[in-house]
C-alpha cells in the first residue's frame, strides 16, 4: 500500500515533497532526480527553490518529452524543464537529461535513455504527475505495464488537456517520447502528486482499482515505495480516504523506538 497523504492545498503538498527531495540531497549531494513537468510539481519546485539549496551535482532525468516540436520550442519539455525546473533549483544544466537529448536516431533514443539512466545508477526519487487519462509519463491507456522508453501516441484527451500551452490543439504534437511504465518502475522512491477535482477519478483508479495498462498510473501499486500526496479534491473519489488520513497522522515515528 503506497502511503497516501491528503492535504489542504497543492502548496502544503509541494512543500511536503520538497522535503522528501532535501532530505535526500542532504545525504546525497548528486542524487539522481525523476522530473516531472506539467502544473502538478509547480509548487514542490518553488518549495524547494525557497529552501535555496545547493543542488548544482544533482542529476536529473525527464520523464517525457514532445516529438515534431522545432528545435528550442518554448513548450518543448528541454525547454520547460530549464525555464521551470533547472533554473529556479540551480541544477547544472548539463546533468539535466530529457529523452531524446542526445541527437541520433529517434528509433534508438528510448534505449539510449535507458542506458543513459542505469549508467547515472538509477533514479533515487521520481517525482510523478497524473494525467486526467490516468497516465504517468506520457504512458496512455494501453501501455505495457512493463514498457521502456519509446515514441508513443499521445491521447487526445491529453492533446486537449495541453493545448493551453499552445495557440491552437493543431500546434499540439501528436506524438511523444517517454520513459515507459517499467522505467518509472524501477526508481527507488516515487511521490506521486495530484490537485483539483478534474484529477479525482484518475487517482482513484490508479490507487484503488485493479492493475491494469488501462489506468496506467495502477502500475504504483506494484512499487514497494510510494508516497502519493493529493489535496481534498483530488482524495474526493478515494474510498479509503478516511483510512489515509487516520495513517498519516499516525504514522509509525522509527526514530522513537
Ligand atoms: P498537469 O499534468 O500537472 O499539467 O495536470 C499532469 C500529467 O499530465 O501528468
């Protein structure tokens, strides 16, 4: 059971997940991250920015990123990644991999990612949004529960959901590259957060409902180490709501004993 923490506010959340990230970097200066983009991790990113570390030898790997976007794209997520992550922590641009960064072939760019990633050691924690398609990563419904890195399809409800970011749906890709379910499977920790009503399904049928490449988030119940942190709206559809609640406050304090 992964722990589940609901909180008032998306900003309470960001700052809890921030301190799962210092607390790692104090014990590991070049901690291997898993960045997320997307509006979800906005408030863990400025938490943590608050807190002014020095995260110069972190290293970080994307979760996804667009296909077809012109080099320097401002959407693209190399991009998003500097402008909102990168710059703000003061990570080293250079450490900071996006899949597909390396130039090459597009066909080998999933495996390379995946050499890339094993080579750095694994990542230590990933930090996850949900797609209101249940997704993590840019895994769709449909996606191999097993799956690695690789050029996907993108759901048209996610083209949807991020045409905000782009003068019309047309100019949204219709394609992706991203770390597969098995990738994001095998990182050490995983905090997964999510806000606002529009995601309450989605987080209901990733943490309650069965395991299934239907609700790709689902596949967190398989990792020994999850923390899921939501606000109220998002817990809305969570049957054992009350259950996660209660465990959170009285989580077992291994300090003490
Ligand atoms: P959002 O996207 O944080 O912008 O809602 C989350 C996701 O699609 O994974």
């Amino acid at each position: 059971m992964a722990e589940v923490v609901i909180l008032p506010s998306a900003a309470e959340a960001g700052e809890l997940a921030a301190r799962a990230i210092a607390a790692l970097v104090a014990t590991t200066p070049d901690a291997v991250l898993g960045l997320a983009t997307g509006s979800t991790p906005l408030t863990t990113w400025r938490a943590l920015a608050a807190q002014a570390l020095d995260l110069s030898r972190v290293r970080g790997f994307a979760l996804d990123e667009y296909v077809g976007l012109p080099e320097g794209h401002p959407e693209s997520y190399r991009a998003v990644i500097a402008r909102e992550v990168a710059e703000p922590l003061g990570l080293t641009p250079a450490l900071v991999r996006v899949p597909g960064d390396g130039g090459g072939a597009l066909s080998g760019a999933g495996a390379r990612y995946e050499n890339d990633i094993i080579a750095a050691g694994g990542v230590d924690l990933q930090i996850l949004g949900i797609g209101r398609t249940g997704h993590i990563g840019f895994n769709e419904p449909g996606s191999s529960l097993a799956s690695l890195t690789r050029v996907k399809t993108l759901a048209e409800q996610t083209r949807i959901d991020n045409s905000r970011f782009f003068p019309s749906i047309d100019d949204v890709p219709t394609h992706c590259i991203t770390q597969g379910l098995g990738t994001i499977l095998r990182a050490r920790h995983l905090v997964l957060l999510a806000f606002g009503s529009g995601k309450a399904a989605a987080v209901a049928s990733a943490l309650e409902g069965p395991v299934s490449a239907s609700t790709p988030g689902s596949v967190v119940q398989l990792h020994p180490k999850v923390t899921v942190i939501v606000d109220e709206a998002a817990a809305a559809d969570l049957e054992h709501a009350d259950y996660y609640r209660h465990a959170w406050a009285n989580r077992f304090d291994w300090e003490r004993f």
